[in-house]
C-alpha cells in the first residue's frame, strides 16, 4: 500500500527522531537549550548570540543552531561571511565565528542575503529536523537554538524534535502587549513537554549616561510580573542601550565589544545563573572527524571550492 504525503512526513520524522539521526548528531551536546519569544521584534537572537559569548567567555564549548528560516540573523551578528561547508553527501560542517561559536544556520548555503525564503509548513519542519540531524557539531558544552517568534511549526518541530533538550529560555520586553504573548509561549512550551529555565527581560530601562537617571521607556518589571504569575525563573533584565545595537551591527557580541558596559554584565550574571541552575553532567568526547570526500568525487574538495556532483545534498527540500 503506498503512503500518502502525510504518512511519508511522519515516517521521516520518525526516523530522525525516534530511530536515532538528530539523537546522534546531539549525542556529544552537554546542554540543549531553546531561545523562543512571544512575538517578534523583542531581541531575541541578540539575546541568544551574547548569551552564547558569555557562556564561550568562560571556557564552554558553544554552538547556536538558527532555526528561523525566514529571517536567519545568528551569522551577521556574529560577523561570518564564508558558507557552511559540505561534508560527505549528508553532513554539514557549522560555522566557526571569531569567537569560537559554532554556527549554523540557512543563511550560511542560501543564495544571496536578498533571496526570501517561502517555504510552507511541512517543508519548514522537515528541513529543520534534516538540519538538526545532518550537523557535525562535535563535543559542545551549550548548543543554544534560536527560534522564530511565535508558536508555529518551527518552535514546534524543534521541541518535539531534540531528545533531551534541557529547557526553554523566553525573552520578551516589558510592554505589556509583548508579556501577554510570551505568556502563551510559556504555556506552548509547557504543553509540549519543554521545562522553561527563565525569562529575561529585554529593553527594561534606559540609563541616562550623562546624567545616572533612569527611565523605564515601556513599563518597570512587567517580566519579572510575568515570569511569577507564570511561576517560572526570572533570569534578568538586559537595559536598552545603543551599543548593544551597534554591536549587532558590527558582526561583535556585546559582551565581547563592550565587556564593561551595563549589558553585558547582565548577560554575564544571567550566564551565571543559568550555568549554575543546569544540572552537573558529563558527556563522552567525540571522536576526531575528519572530513569525507563527495559521494563519487575521488577526492577532497580544496579551500572555497563547491561540490557540483549529482547525488550531492546541496539544501533542504
């Protein structure tokens, strides 16, 4: 009896998930964490890329897996320019940035940064789950997976998809638009099993450097309100500040531009916390990999150099 196309999904999925693929590609990941947010526009990824430099700073071995297939930020804010790079006919080798965070992400093999992604809902879950499946990250103390706003089928198939992910981190700001809809994210990532570790508060009060005073541009404490009506962890809150923009825009975390200022000590103190609320664990070493010729090439592809062979995985379909 032939399968219809819904029927093959979930074969697929069953395979990558349940058989084993994405549970070996993670097997030497020590801490699978979410970043997810209610809406967008609340910083999230930032969030997420001067996390992962805070928890690099202090000797962990990190990786940010972007998940947001329609707007991929994680490689511009983390400064890398060159593509991921093909290994064998099925994996893919992520992204080292200057900072020694892994990367990887559809921008890093998607064809120009003006082409627009419109791939409908199957398609979007099957590619993050042969994505997760199909990276070599090797031995990783953190791997953080920046998610798209909302709860459709990318936070979902990530949540439903990673064996053992350790938990959830929401962002939101203090607007109180923003915390009503990270209140569904929370209860979203709740229902699919998913512990939430926290909430941090972005865009939470301007200081004034002139002058010391304080202003709170879109509320005072509305997270750290949400994350107790929730009865989840409140993390922290990160101050809007001007150079955490312009640090975005330089390709530099924050917390490596401009380790003294305001933002990133709060990065710095919410890495603290967290590092200290996960539980202690061990994790086996991955073996040294070396890298494998395209199937039917005979040889190893040179520094910059494409694979145009056939049977080559090229993206997802």
């Amino acid at each position: 009896m032939e399968m219809d196309k819904g029927q093959f999904i979930e074969k697929q999925r069953q395979q990558l998930v349940k058989q084993g693929a994405i549970s070996d590609a993670l097997k030497y990941v020590k801490y699978k964490i979410a970043v997810l947010s209610g809406k967008g526009g609340v910083g999230k990824t930032a969030a997420t890329v001067n996390l992962a430099a805070a928890l690099k700073n202090v000797d962990n071995r990190v990786g940010i897996f972007d998940a947001d297939l329609h707007g991929p930020s994680v490689p511009k804010m983390l400064g890398i320019k060159e593509e991921a790079k093909l290994d064998g006919g099925f994996w893919l080798n992520p992204v080292t940035a200057a900072t020694g965070i892994k990367a990887l992400s559809v921008a890093l093999f998607w064809p120009g940064d003006m082409t627009p992604i419109m791939w409908r809902g199957q398609t979007k879950s099957r590619t993050i789950r042969q994505l997760l499946s199909a990276a070599k990250w090797g031995s990783l103390d953190f791997l953080l997976i920046d998610l798209p706003p909302g709860t459709g089928d990318e936070p979902i198939a990530i949540l439903k998809s990673i064996p053992d992910l350790d938990g959830v981190i929401i962002v939101t700001t203090p607007q109180e638009v923003s915390t009503l809809v990270c209140s569904k994210a929370v209860s979203a990532s709740q229902a699919l099993g998913a512990k939430v570790l926290g909430l941090i508060e972005n865009m939470s009060v301007y200081r004034c450097r002139e002058c010391g005073d304080e202003v709170y541009i879109f509320g005072k404490d509305k997270g750290k309100q949400l994350a107790r009506m929730m009865e989840i962890p409140f993390l922290g809150s990160i101050p809007i500040d001007p150079l955490f923009s312009e640090a975005a825009d330089s390709g530099v975390p924050i917390v490596n531009l401009h380790p003294e200022s305001a933002t990133a000590t709060s990065f710095v103190k919410i890495a603290e916390i967290l590092t200290r609320e996960l539980p202690t664990r061990e994790m086996p070493e991955a073996p040294v990999h070396e890298s494998t010729p395209c199937p039917g090439a005979g040889h190893h592809h040179g520094e910059g150099e494409s694979c145009h062979h056939p049977d080559h995985y090229h993206r997802p379909h």
